[in-house]
C-alpha cells in the first residue's frame, strides 16, 4: 500500500505516539524537550540557558556537536559573566573548536580561571600540560593539577586521573588509585565513568555480574544524554536484562540514540520496524534506519539491510532510498536552531 512521504518521515522519526511528546511547536521537529526550553530561554537573554545551550551543542549530548553554534552561545553567557562559558571558550581557542585556534589566549584564560578556583579550568588546564599544548609536554605537571581538580570534586578530572594511574602517566602505575578515582567519578556523576562501570557490572568484568546495577548506572547516565547508555537502556527493555521487560519503552530508548546516529541503536530501531515490535510496521522506515548506519561504516546494518531489500517491493525501495538520502540533513536543520 502507498504511504506519504510526510507520513514514513513521521514512522522514521518517532514512530508511535507516546514519542511525539518530544515534539515541539518549531519549523522543525526537536526530540528533547529541556533543550527546547532551554533554547527558548537563552533566545531571551537568560546567562544559564546560555550556558545549557552552549554546552549541549560543545558536547553533542543531546543534539548534533555544533562547535560553531557552541562558542555562539557560550560567547553570549561570557558576556554576561559566566566563569563557567569563559573556561569553555578558553577551551575553544586551545584546540580550535568552533573559532580559529589561538592557544596562547586558551592557556592565559586557563591559567588564570585555575588560579581563582576554578576547577574544570584546572583539568583543561592539567589536558594542556599532558598534550604539550603551549609549552612542552609535561606529565608530572598534568597529573598534580588533575588530582588537585579531582580533589575538589571535578568528575572529569577523577575520571582522566584514573586513566592516568592506569598507564602510569605522570605517576606510578596504580591499579588500586586507578580504581579508585574511576569510581569517585562514578559518584560524581561522570557519565562515561557511569558508563564504563555499569559494562563491568554487565558482564561481570571486575565486580560480581549485576544487571540490576548496571541498568541504574546506564539510566543515570542517559540522563546525561549519554548516547551509548541510552542505547544500553534500550536493549535491557527489550530483552528484560535487569528490570522487567518493556518494549515500547525499548523503542523510547532505541529512538534517542539512533536520532543522535548511534549506529547499534538504529540497527535495533530497524528490526522494531521491520517486525513491527514495539512501533507500527513499515519496512520502508527499518530500511532507513539501517541504511543509515550501514552508511556510516557498521557492518551488521548493512548486511541486514541486504536482506530487507530483496524483500521489498520496488516502492517501499524508493521511499526508503529517498528518505535514507535526505534525513541525515533534515536532522542537522531540526537541531541548529540558534
């Protein structure tokens, strides 16, 4: 049966009602809600949505990494006298994110905001000394000025200082301080520490198998945005690995990762499609969703997008062929508001 071009664009994008809740009243759909606000905020002036917004675009978290759009905003919560923005921005010049790099202005701010406090200026600060950015490259320096970051509760820093007494850069190899610090930025709220952690109580590396555990560190860390937990998430809705079996929250799941083009997780979206689990089926929007990350280099999708084509009929091909095109643009216009 024909379908809409609209309509399959709205089967790819969200695919069954509870998810349109993240849809908000722009040109373009967005698919978080805080993020919109917070967009609408920042447009009238507010330092700290300047801020949020600025650093979702730096980071990628939740919308497409716009380095650009980034020092945009960031720029505009400096001026309004954000320490927080002027480290980041700083941070920008270091290595050229989004502004021409200028690593003399980068290390000067840096330096100085370290010197008052400021704590991620310390670990940015402490990354310089470990890359040889300005200056030769100095390891004892970076980890004496991570720890002292990390000390102060800087989640970054406990998680970069852990990584550092691992391989023994900058300080003895510690196993036991590696460990440590790991789960220090675990407690702070470093979502790929949170990440890291909840892999090991997953499968049982280094801790006693825990899925239950596991899953609570993955929802602390998709929260975060955090797109790899996220898809994590998805997978234990799916196949009730560590809380009970929920497969339109699954779907929920799978959709925030795949719209950030995690490539497992638009695997998984194009199965829920193509058997019609957990969304309505169309096997023109699982093809989309696996063409895509067999366009970006994962394997599995694109054997599996193999076997769908020669399943499907010569329209469902060219509405998904169509739509597999033109999305990936579609999606930068839906989230580059600024």
């Amino acid at each position: 049966m024909k379908r809409s071009a609209r309509g399959l664009v709205l089967r790819v994008m969200f695919g069954v009602t509870f998810f349109y809740a993240h849809v908000a009243s722009s040109q373009y759909p967005t698919w978080d809600s805080t993020f919109q606000r917070q967009l609408s905020f920042a447009k009238a002036g507010s330092t700290e949505a300047e801020l949020y917004v600025g650093k979702a675009y730096l980071s990628g978290s939740i919308v497409d990494e716009d380095r650009k759009a980034a020092f945009f905003w960031l720029s505009k919560a400096e001026g309004q006298g954000s320490s927080e923005a002027r480290t980041l921005i700083a941070f920008q010049y270091l290595v050229g994110a989004g502004v021409r790099r200028d690593v003399n202005k980068g290390i000067a701010t840096l330096s100085e905001a370290s010197e008052a406090g400021d704590t991620t200026a310390m670990a940015y600060r402490a990354l310089a000394f470990y890359r040889g950015w300005g200056g030769p490259r100095d390891l004892v320096k970076a980890a004496a000025l991570m720890r002292e970051a990390a000390q102060k509760g800087n989640p970054q820093a406990a998680e970069w200082l852990s990584a550092m007494y691992h391989e023994g850069e900058g300080v003895g190899v510690d196993l036991n301080l590696a460990r440590s610090w790991h789960e220090r930025a675990v407690a702070l709220g470093d979502d790929r520490a949170q990440v890291r952690y909840a892999d090991e109580f997953l499968v049982g590396r280094n801790q006693t198998k825990a899925p239950v555990t596991a899953f609570a560190l993955y929802e602390k860390a998709a929260e975060l945005g955090n797109t790899k937990a996220q898809w994590r998430l998805g997978w234990m809705y799916q196949e009730g690995v560590g809380t009970a079996k929920n497969i339109p929250l699954a779907a929920i799941f799978f959709h925030r990762a795949a719209l950030k083009r995690y490539a497992p997780a638009m695997k998984a979206l194009g199965e829920m499609y193509w058997w019609g689990t957990g969304v309505t089926r169309d096997r023109s929007a699982a093809l989309v969703w696996e063409s895509l990350a067999a366009r970006i280099g994962y394997e599995p999708a694109r054997a599996a997008s193999g076997v769908m084509r020669a399943q499907m009929d010569a329209g469902e091909l060219a509405q998904a062929d169509h739509w597999a095109d033109h999305l990936d643009d579609f999606f930068k216009k839906a989230r580059r508001l600024y």
